[in-house]
C-alpha cells in the first residue's frame, strides 16, 4: 500500500488499483495520475462562464477537462466525468494529449481571440502534473493559465502550480462542516486553507452554489462573506473585500432531483447579505 498525498483524502492504495478520486493509481510502487494528459472535453469558451468576471473580461479561452474527482457533490453538472459510473470508463476511451499539443491547438487558437488554458469541467488537481507541464509551457508561448477548482489539494500540490497559474475560480460550496462532509464529502477547512495560500500569489474568484436546504441561510452567507472579506495577502495586506463572489442558482440534477431550482429572490437575498462585506458580487443563473 502506498499512500497518495495529493489531497486531505491521503488514500492507502494497493498496487494495481485507484484512489478515491479514479484517476490516481499505484503502479510499480509508485502513485500516479492515470489522468494525465487524458482528454474528454475541449471547448473555447467565454472567460465568463469559467466563472472569471475580473480576468480578462470579454475574451475567450480554450477549456480543457479530464476525468475524476476527489469530491462527491450529488448536483454535480459535470458528472459524466466526475465521479458517476459513467465517468470511470474514460481511463480506456479518452484521448491522450501531450501538454507541447495542448498548448500548440491553444497558439493556433489565438486568431479566434483566445487568450490561454483553462483546466476544469472536472477536478484539475487530482491530475495536477498535467496542469504544471502544461501551464509551464503555455507561458513560455505568452498565454494565460486558469484553473477552475474544488480547492481540496494539500499546501504543497498549490505551491507547485501557483508559479504557473493566472487565475483561479474556487468553488467555496458552503460554510458548515456538516454539509462539506456529509453532503459534499469533503472538508472546509481544507478549502479554506486552499483559498487562503492562492489569494497570496494569484487572482482568485470564488463561486458559491445555493442549494435549497442545504447551503441556502442568509447568516451562512454572512459568515462566508466576512471570512473571505478578511484574506490578506503574502505581506499582510487586506484583500478580500476585493475578491469576487459568485453566488449561483442550483437546478435539480444527477443525484439530486428531490427539490426545486433555487428561488431567484433569494439569490438575490444571499448576494445583498454578501455585498455588506464585500464589494464584487455576482449572481448566476437567473
């Protein structure tokens, strides 16, 4: 057995077999990401939908994702590629992609107003070897990186990509520990964490999904939005009343279909309760 040290997870796993997230394995002793350079999306996409609204606002940017993760939201949009059944078949059906080609389709992509990677749809920093290869050549050709990320890695997998990333969307999905662990089944203090160290060296916008029963009280939000309104940055500066909050409306989907759209008043609601600490706020859809 050998213990993976990517994420709070630290999975024992035996030779032969996967980690928790289905795209590390253990092979000659050794744990690797089975994921790497293994694509099941690629799409240009506007910088907004990441969603990144003070990034580069108005450009494009070619979005890449693989398969896996070491989350387990039951709302997940991305699911197909995530963590349901169907999203641990792609070891054997996804395509392989060297970082060098990656970045050659994103050059060429330049003349359609693209302006870098983005690595999301599923969790990027389960495969972060890919995302470090590929950043690190992407910059050398003048592009733009951008990862859009659950933030449940340890310290030292954000120090090794921090170097080589521009920007970031961090799902903060909720602000109990009850629902990120027996809900999401994961662990805030880890994202907190996460969210605490990139502030100190990149962009960073945060995305918040409400969904009804769950994450939806106004005095959660106010407790997520005076946290975040207290980051500072590597030499002490205050920084998050700057950062941006994106509070999104929940559909019903995968394994949640059991209540309704998140109202649309009350999206609104939770974005003004956000706005007393904060200055940047956006609601998503509505």
């Amino acid at each position: 057995m050998v213990r993976c040290e990517v994420c709070f997870r630290h999975c024992e796993i035996a030779e032969g077999r996967k980690g928790f997230c289905g795209a590390r394995i253990c092979r000659g002793g050794e744990i690797r990401p089975e994921n790497y350079g293994k694509l099941t999306s690629l799409a240009l996409d506007p910088i907004e939908k990441k969603p990144l609204r003070r990034f580069r606002p108005g450009s494009l940017i070619l979005s890449a994702g693989s398969y896996g993760c070491n989350l387990r939201c039951p709302f997940c949009q991305n699911h197909e590629i995530s963590w349901s059944a169907a999203a641990m078949t792609w070891a054997e059906r996804a395509e392989t992609v060297a970082p060098e080609e990656l970045v050659r389709t994103a050059v060429r992509l330049k003349a359609r107003g693209n302006i870098g990677i983005a690595f999301t749809y599923n969790e990027p920093l389960i495969g972060w070897e890919f995302v470090r290869d590929t950043a690190r050549l992407a910059h050398e050709e003048g592009l733009a990186c951008v990862m859009v990320t659950n933030g449940t890695a340890e310290p030292w997998v954000l120090d090794a990509l921090l170097p080589h990333i521009d920007a970031m969307n961090i799902d903060l999905k909720g602000f109990t520990n009850a629902w990120y662990s027996r809900t999401l089944g994961g662990s805030l203090e880890a994202v907190k964490a996460f969210i605490a160290r990139a502030v100190q060296g990149c962009h960073v916008e945060l995305t918040t999904l409400i969904v009804p029963g769950g994450n939806d009280g106004e005095e959660e939000i106010r407790a997520l939005s005076a946290w975040v309104a207290g980051l500072r940055d590597g030499d002490g500066n205050p920084v998050g009343p700057e950062i941006p909050l994106h509070i999104t409306r929940f559909f019903p989907q995968f394994l949640m279909r059991d209540r309704p759209p998140t109202d649309v008043g009350l999206v609104y609601r939770l974005a003004d309760a956000a706005r007393e600490r904060l200055r940047y706020v956006y609601t998503g859809n509505c």
